[in-house]
C-alpha cells in the first residue's frame, strides 16, 4: 500500500456508486408491522391512512392500494409518542 496515497473513504465510495442494497432496509407489509406491534394488520392501515404512524401507500390500478412500511420509522414513531406522553404529564 502506498502510503502517498490517501485512502478513499466509505461515504464517498457510496456517493460515486449509489446505496448498496445490501444495508437498504426493506419495505415490510402491513402483516409484518401487526406481528411487530401486537395489534391487526386492519388497524396497522388504518393508522397510516390517519396518520398515527408513518406508511407508503402504493397505488395499484383501480382503487386498492398497498402499504409498506419501514420498521426503523415505525418504532421511531411510537418512541416519539412515548416520550411526548411522559414531557406532558
């Protein structure tokens, strides 16, 4: 190794060659984020359509639309609310 020359960083590899999938978290289905939180996967569109917790609707031909979520957001969210609850009592 030469030691003229300076080594390439990792963010700069990652900006010239784009994300690697490898570390991208995927997108989960609403069944995933019910088993996570304990609670329907009904529910777990319905607070997404009003908002309670972040999701990504999908559009699809007609009027059907998917949901997919990330769980990292989704823990966020209910961390957030947690700790609003507890600074407003």
């Amino acid at each position: 190794m030469d030691a003229d020359k300076p080594e390439v960083s990792l963010a700069r590899k990652q900006r010239s060659s784009g994300p690697d999938p490898v570390t991208l978290e995927p997108f989960v289905k609403p069944d995933s984020i019910a088993e996570f939180l304990g609670i329907d996967p009904g529910t777990v569109v319905r607070f997404a359509r009003i908002g309670i917790i972040p999701g990504y609707p999908l559009r699809v031909s007609g009027r059907r639309t998917h949901w997919r979520f990330l769980l990292s957001e989704i823990r966020e969210a209910m961390l957030a609310k947690k700790r609003k609850r507890v600074r407003d009592v």
